[in-house]
C-alpha cells in the first residue's frame, strides 16, 4: 500500500495552503450571490426609467396641443382683424359684405376676378377682391377654417353692426378624438363690432 503522509506532518507552508483553498468556497458563492443581487437592481432601474420616459412623452404630447392650440387662436385673431379692417375700409358697401361665407364659393372666386392690389377697383370690385383674397388662402392659415359675416340684427346692415365668426377644426394628437360641433368645426371666435362711415371715423 502506498505510504499517505498523516496531516499533522504536513508542513506549515502545506496547512496555510489547504486553509486558503477552503476559505475561496463560500467568497465565490458570495460573489455569485453579489451578481445575482445586481442584476435586479439593473432591472428595476430599467423600469423605473421606462415609467419616467413614458412621463416626459405624455408631457411633450401635452404641450405640442398647447402650443398648435395657441397657434391656431392666434391666426383667427388675425383674420378677424383681417375681415373687419377691410370692410372698415369700404363701409359704403357693408351690406355686400353681409352673407359671406368662406364655405361657399359662390360668393368669391380664386383668384380674384379682379386685382385691386394692382389696379383701381370702385366700391363693388373691393368687395369681391376683399373676399376672394380672404377665402382662398384661409386652409392655408386654418385646418379647415370658415369665414362668416353677418349684419346684426340679421337680415339688415342699417345699425352698421356686424359680426365675424372665424371657426376650424383643432388637430387631434394621439389617440385623443376632437369634438365637433354641427358645422363640423371644433373652434371658434366672434368679434361684433361696429362699422361707422368714414365721415364718422
């Protein structure tokens, strides 16, 4: 049989060396379980970054609509501005401007069927140039804007007070539905006013 050394003749060296090896066993099982720990950290910080992105997009949703909002009431107040300054400048012929309607292209042509930015135009032409030049670039301001002047009371420009609604449809962002009122508009603004002969301004 072959001679096995006892263990209390091992060496210093020899036991200081057996004692490091069985003290890696249970460092490399820690190690194990320290990685383990680590990669749950990692998922939950994935997740917790996830439901944050998921925030800032609902909030950059949020304020797109603020701002295409915004800009859409700001280029209705111009065009209400628009509509009124140019009757003001021919009020001889308010009651040709009572009646219109952007919806209707029977009451103006695009182009104009006369240039009066470039020619001389009498008090009925500037009606028509006036509407035309309003009505045909109107989509171009407005998702599907509409124009509309009426005398008030209805039926009579004797009073000189008018009224001009300017309305559109408001764009709908993600899986949001916009309401729409009977004309199929969402939005809209009045301004009545006055509209005194020039002998009177």
């Amino acid at each position: 049989m072959p001679y096995v050394k006892p263990e209390h003749s091992l060496s210093a060296r020899q036991m200081a060396k057996r004692i490091a090896m069985q003290k890696q066993c249970p460092i490399r099982l820690n190690n194990r379980k320290q990685a383990g720990f680590n990669l749950v950290e990692v998922m939950i910080a994935a997740l917790v970054i996830s439901v944050g992105m998921l925030g800032i997009a609902g909030l950059q949703l949020i304020s797109m609509k603020g701002s295409h909002q915004s800009y859409m009431r700001h280029q209705a107040t111009y065009l209400l501005q628009d509509v009124v300054e140019r009757i003001r400048a021919n009020p001889a012929q308010l009651a040709a401007y009572d009646g219109f309607d952007s919806k209707t292209s029977a009451s103006f042509s695009c182009p104009p069927a006369k240039d009066c930015s470039a020619n001389s135009c009498n008090g009925a032409d500037l009606v028509n140039y006036d509407k035309s030049s309003v009505a045909c670039g109107l989509n171009q301001r407005l998702n599907s804007g509409r124009i509309q002047v009426s005398c008030n009371p209805a039926g009579t420009c004797t009073s000189n007070n008018i009224n001009v609604r300017v309305s559109w449809v408001e764009r709908a962002f993600g899986k949001e539905t916009v309401a729409t009122d009977a004309d199929g508009r969402s939005d809209s603004i009045v301004l009545n006013t006055d509209i005194l002969p020039l002998n009177q301004n």
